[in-house]
C-alpha cells in the first residue's frame, strides 16, 4: 500500500485529501507544520508528499529543498499545493522541486489523477489499481475515460467521480450523506437533490433502459448502490 504524507496546516483540507486518498486505498499521514513534517518524513518513509507552500515554522518552499538535497529522500515525489495561482509561484515550486503543483480550492477529482499520475511516473512505487471494470463497463481512473461496450462514454469531472465512488464499493450502499462527503468533498455546499440528479445523469450514460435500472439501484430511504 502506498503511503502519502500531507503537510497542510489547514485541517479541514488536510482532513478532506486524507479521507479522499484512504478511500483510494492509500495510507496516510498528516503533518500541520513544516517541521513535524520534516520530522514525520524521517519517520514515516512515504512514497507521496503533498506539501502546502504557506506553513508555519517551515514553509514548503523550504522544505521541498531540504527534501531535494536529501539523498535519502529526493527520489520522493512532491505535490506542491498552495492557494497562489500565478505563473511565478508556479515556476519558483517546481524549481524548488516540486513534481507538480495543485491550486486551491482544490477539485478532488483532479487532485486524484495528479496523485496518480506523479506515482505512476515515480520508479520502484506501489502499484496503483488502474482501472474499474463491470460487465461491459470499463472506467480508466489514471485517463478518467469510461468505455461501454469498448466505446468511449463521456463523462464530467463529478458524474466520472461518483462513477468510481459507487463502482469502489460495488455492492455496497452509500448514503446521500457519505456520496456528497466522498465525491463533493470539503468544499460542497450543495443538498442531497444534488446527487440524484446525477445519479440520474449517470444512468441515462450507462444503463440499458434508465427507467429501470440494473446498475445503480435505489434503495430508498437510504442512499444508492451498484450492483454489478
């Protein structure tokens, strides 16, 4: 199991990432300052670090070269995220070393694909699962491409993230509660109606007779669940 050090000094985001990426199947550990992240680093060996730029006592910017002088921990791949968007504070984190660079707020499908792609590029780390597959259903997590029948069925960010989210716990039923937390993430402040019209969405693209669906299933009272 990969391991991802998230070093974010503001807790509800670093809550939020930590949830997202353990639903993933990572394992995580967080800091909430430069210097105990430096300090979990030595101690927690991981194979990921998201690292924010504005943190106390040791910012990132500091860090990530401290990381990067470190034979012993220099081949570890760095997401920078910051709320600074310009196109000089870009170059100033990947110079500092940075594998990518992720501006807040934060949309938690694209933050997942930048994870899996710097690990992807990153030799000698765990193996991520690639792609969900049901039936004649085939979704790519790395491209964030869906295929039905071998033919590509375009999905947006949200509909290709509660996609995943229900194909991940086949079987399963989630809540409207649990869906909005896992796919909306932090920054959602939308109702519940939200979700069953993407779920409704979501059946018009995959189901064979969206008036009766096989796929995602109602349970009423309670949330959605994909059987397959």
């Amino acid at each position: 199991m990969a391991k991802v050090l998230i070093v974010e000094d503001e807790e509800m985001i670093a809550r939020n990432l930590a949830e997202k990426l353990r639903g993933e199947g990572f394992s995580v550990v967080t800091a909430a300052d430069g210097e105990d992240g430096l300090e979990k680093l030595r101690v927690e060996h991981p194979d990921l670090i998201v690292l924010d730029i504005m943190l106390p006592k040791l910012d990132g910017l500091s860090l990530c070269r401290i990381i990067r002088r470190d034979a012993a921990t220099a081949h570890i791949p760095i997401i920078m995220l910051t709320a600074r968007g310009t196109e000089v504070d870009k170059i100033v984190g990947l110079e500092s070393g940075a594998d990518d660079y992720v501006v807040k707020p934060l949309a938690l499908g694209e933050f997942l694909a930048r994870v899996r792609a710097v690990m992807r590029r990153a030799p000698g780390r765990p193996a991520l699962q690639d792609e969900l597959v049901s039936n004649d259903l085939r979704l790519s997590l790395t491209g964030r491409r869906l295929f039905k029948d071998n033919k590509e069925t375009r999905l947006s960010n949200k509909e290709f993230d509660l996609l995943a989210e229900l194909m991940r716990n086949r079987n399963v039923v989630l809540s409207r509660d649990l869906i909005l937390t896992k796919v909306w993430g932090y920054d959602y402040f939308v109702d519940k109606r939200t979700v069953d019209v993407h779920i409704r969405w979501l059946r018009e693209k995959i189901e064979d007779d969206p008036s009766d669906p096989k796929r995602i299933v109602t349970v009423r009272g309670v949330g959605y669940r994909f059987e397959g």
